[in-house]
C-alpha cells in the first residue's frame, strides 16, 4: 500500500504542475460553462409596459383587469399603463411609452400594437384570454337561466360568485429550467462530466507513455509489482477527477450561483462518476497499443459519450434509438442524478442514479483492469 500511494501522491503532483491537465481539467471547462450561462441567461429584461384604456364595458374591465393583466403585474411581467382615450394609447403606443394597448369597449376588446413582439403577444393573449373568459362566464348564466336551475336571485349569486373568485392565473419560468433543474446548473453539469472524460486520461494512459520512455522499466526493476503500478496509475486518474470536479462544482457554485442540490448525494454522485469514468479510461489504455493511439480513442469516447448522455443537448427527446442509447451513458445518470436532488429531495434520490453509475464502472472496468494488466510491463 505504501508503495501504491506513493507512486500516486508523484503522480499527482507531476499532474498538478501540467498546464495541459490544468487547462482540460479546469480552465477550459470553467471559461465555457461561464460563456454558455450567459448566453442562456442573456441580457436582463425590463417589465413589458402596457397600455389599457378603460372605457365601455365595466364587467370586461374587471375580467381584463383580474383575469390577465393583475396576475402579470404580481409576476413583475408588465407594468400597466391607463389611459383616456384610444387616440392617448395609440400615441403612447407610436412614441414607444408602451408596446401595445388593450382598448375596452361596450361590446368588445380590441389592441393596438406597434413593432415590440413580446408586449405585442402579452396584451393580445390578454384581450383573447379575457374575451373566452367573459364568453364563458356569459354561457354558464344563461345556461342556468335555460334550464330553470335558479331563479333570477341565483342567476345573481353565480355571477357574484364568479366576479368575486380569485384568480386561477398562475405563471412560471418554463424557459430558465429544463425537468427540475436550471439552466445553469444543467449547462455546468453537462461540461463538468464532458470535460471528466478527458481530465482522467492523465493518470492511466500514462503507462503507456512511461512505458515508451523505459521509466516504467525502471520502475518495475524496484521491488514494485505490476499490479501496483497499475492500481497507483488508476488512482492518479480517481484523483484528478474528483479534483476536477470538486473544483468545478464549487466555482460554478460561488461565481454563477448554480444549485447542485443536497451536498451528500452531489457528493456520491461525483464518486460514482468519476469511477465510470476512469473504468473507461483503463478500458481504452487496455486495447490501445500507442499512447497516440490511446488518446485519440479516449477522446473519440469522451466525445460520443458526451453527446450520447446530453452534455450539449438532449438526445432522449429525439425518441428511438437515441432514447434508449441516452440511458446507457454515465453522462445521462449524471444528470438525472442531479434533477432529483435540485427538486429538494433529500441524498437519497440520488441513489438509483449512482447504482447505475457503479454498474457502468463494473461492466466497463472489470475488463479494463484485465486488460491493463498489459501494459504494465517493460
């Protein structure tokens, strides 16, 4: 065991002095997951201003009013701008004081619109929303009128009670979150187990390197047996990884605000992850028989494996084939990890997600080790 930890404690400090490691292990992942957040974030955005000229009807006033625009106001979506007339509201609308205006009128709703799409789209959805809702209330008394359910006095208690209800609008940012979890903290994930990939080549394909230089020779004319050796290089790529992403983890944290969810099973996913991870790895440095050729596999494997599991973009929802692919990836479990501890679950949701994680390293590992075992020689 000594000789095993300190073989690894060399290696990873040789690795910690390796700008190569450093910029895949770090730099690079952190310039982009920064860059990708705030693309997706964008630029901060004012309230929508919209004008409503309260003429005509009292009752499509105060279904306007309840019904679409008060919930927005609540949501800081819009800001509500009265106005007296149409002709006040469309010169409002004309020098860019509001971006669309919703007239009410006696029989009616009608909006004016000018070149701004968003406050265009929210006051017509408003006026459309506001006119099924008065349509719908309307039948529904006339309805209990037809058929004599209720006298003229019940007619009345109806609509007191549909005029004095509460309203049922209810709004959310769909576009900031993706199945529980926020964007940022997707993208973060995403890159953080992409980059993991090419971070744990530094410890176990060494060997190959080692093996090419005749320093391994060196090593294994000590009393040091192949195992060791082998066991040491696994653990310098264990290292890095949970290095790797720990470092990540807490920047994205602390300077983009990410929320990764409950610490213990982050914690537990990050080890499970990183072991499917370097059984990979030792996978790839078993078959290769190059340290060229061992790199470009590793990378070739990071890279569909990264697209595969949903570091870029989701392939579950193409449906098929790429469904099902998804789910044999450790990127994907990852991931699904992580949207059942940001919901607010306790560590224990996590725990499926890190069986699977472990199965991955077994199937993909056991065989790796075996056929590592190769390497190690002089």
């Amino acid at each position: 065991m000594r000789v095993i930890l300190d073989i690894l404690w060399h290696d990873v400090r040789a690795r910690m002095r390796d700008r190569s490691a450093i910029i895949v292990g770090f730099v690079a992942p952190v310039a982009l997951i920064a860059v990708l957040s705030l693309i997706i974030s964008g630029p901060d955005t004012e309230k929508q201003p919209i004008g409503v000229v309260a003429g005509g009807s009292p009752t499509l006033q105060q279904a306007l009013r309840r019904g679409a625009l008060d919930p927005m106001v609540r949501e800081g979506v819009i800001t509500v701008h009265d106005y007296p007339n149409a002709g006040a509201a469309r010169k409002a609308v004309i020098d860019g004081d509001v971006d669309a205006a919703v007239l009410v009128g006696d029989d009616g709703l009608d909006v004016i619109h000018g070149d701004a799409p968003v406050g265009s789209a929210m006051a017509i959805t408003a006026a459309r929303a506001t006119g099924d809702l008065v349509d719908t209330v309307g039948r529904v008394i006339t309805a209990e009128r037809i058929l004599g359910a209720s006298s003229d006095a019940g007619v009345a208690a109806v609509a007191g009670r549909l005029q004095r209800a509460p309203s049922t609008v209810a709004l959310g940012d769909v576009g900031q979150k993706v199945a529980g979890i926020d964007a940022k903290t997707q993208v973060a994930s995403g890159l953080a187990t992409f980059f993991l990939f090419f971070t744990v080549q530094f410890g176990v394909l060494s060997l190959l390197y080692e093996r090419r230089t005749g320093t391994l020779a060196r090593v294994l004319a000590a009393p040091v047996a192949p195992w060791q050796v082998l066991a040491a290089k696994v653990g310098v790529s264990f290292v890095l990884g949970l290095l790797s992403m720990t470092a990540l983890i807490l920047t994205s944290r602390l300077v983009l605000g990410t929320h990764w969810g409950n610490p213990v099973g982050v914690a537990l996913l990050v080890l499970c992850g990183v072991l499917a991870a370097t059984s990979t790895v030792a996978l790839v440095a078993g078959v290769a028989r190059t340290p060229e050729a061992a790199g470009f596999a590793q990378s070739m494997v990071a890279l569909v494996l990264g697209i595969l599991g949903g570091s870029f973009f989701s392939m579950a929802r193409a449906g098929g084939a790429s469904a099902v692919f998804t789910r044999l990836t450790p990127h994907h479990w990852f991931g699904e990890g992580l949207v059942r501890l940001t919901g607010g679950a306790s560590w224990t949701a996590a725990l499926l997600p890190c069986l699977v994680l472990l199965a991955f390293a077994a199937v993909v590992g056991v065989p790796g080790a075996f056929l590592a075992r190769r390497a190690v020689r002089p």
